[in-house]
C-alpha cells in the first residue's frame, strides 16, 4: 500500500467472535468498507489480544499498549496518541465511543438509546459507564451513523444532536 492511500483507522474493541450485535455490524462494516474503498488503508485498532480475523488486502491491525489510567484509558490515551502519530485522516467508531482528544475527524455509530429509555434492563456499573462517555461521545463527533430511523427519532427527541 503506498504511503500516500487514504488512511482510515477503525476503533474496534471486538470483532463478530464476541457474538454480539455491535461486534457483528463492526466487522460487517469495516468488510463493506473495506470493498467500497479498496484503495483506502484500513487500520484496525485492537486492544491487546484481540482476535484479528479480518484478512483483506486493505486491512491491517494495530494494537494498542494497555494503559491504566480509569476505564478508558486505551480509547482516551493510547488512541488520541495513536491518531497523532500515524496522521490518520478519519477515525471511524462503530462502537459508538469516540476519545475526547481530538487529533482527526471522527465518526461514531449509534445503535440505540436503550440504556436511557429502558435502564432496568441494564446493570447499574453499565449504565454509569455509559452514561459518563455517551454524550461527550457524540458530542466530539463530526458526523454519526444512526443504524435505524427509529434511533435517530430517539436521538432527536432526547436532544442528543
């Protein structure tokens, strides 16, 4: 790949292996990408030991050092450090969670609210998780993906955009 291909880094904690949805439309995206952009470099961003299943010609994996700073500190810290370095052009998060050190334009995915609307259906250290980094999330993004009509809805109506 030359040294001048667009560059495209993808946080992706985990991959279809994890058998959730979020890991599933993760990897199903970065393959559509991955097609519709074959001239792009694709950079995976792993946590250490992270399975990397994805074999594609424009794909490649980076891991990030562990770093023990709160619970996000490979997404706070080691990511933003990554970004800078490498000079990636756009940081894609079908995760959702985006760092708050801004170095490139980022995009996150929104795949539902349903922590906030239905809280009981999830554990309370979830919930607070989520509600610490959702918002400042989105806020740091330069576009988002909602996955449905109906999470958009939501996010209008709970003036999240």
């Amino acid at each position: 790949m030359s040294s001048s291909s667009f560059r495209i880094a993808v946080d992706l904690p985990w991959d279809a292996s994890a058998c959730m949805g979020t890991g599933a439309y993760s990897e199903t995206m970065v393959r559509a990408l991955a097609a519709a952009a074959p001239e792009a470099e694709i950079v995976l961003v792993v946590p250490p030991q992270a399975k990397q299943s994805i074999e594609l010609p424009n794909v490649r994996y980076s891991v990030l050092p562990e770093v023990k700073v709160r619970r996000e500190g490979m997404r706070q810290v080691a990511l933003p450090d990554y970004l800078a370095k490498t000079g990636v052009e756009v940081l894609f998060a079908p995760a959702t969670l985006l760092p708050l050190i801004k170095v490139c334009p980022m995009v996150a995915t929104v795949h539902d609210l349903a922590f906030e609307l239905h809280p009981e259906f999830y554990g309370q250290g979830l919930r607070e998780y989520l509600s610490e980094w959702f918002e400042p999330s989105i806020r740091a993004a330069d576009r988002l993906v909602a996955i449905s009509s109906d999470t958009k809805a939501d996010m209008i109506r709970l003036k999240k955009i």
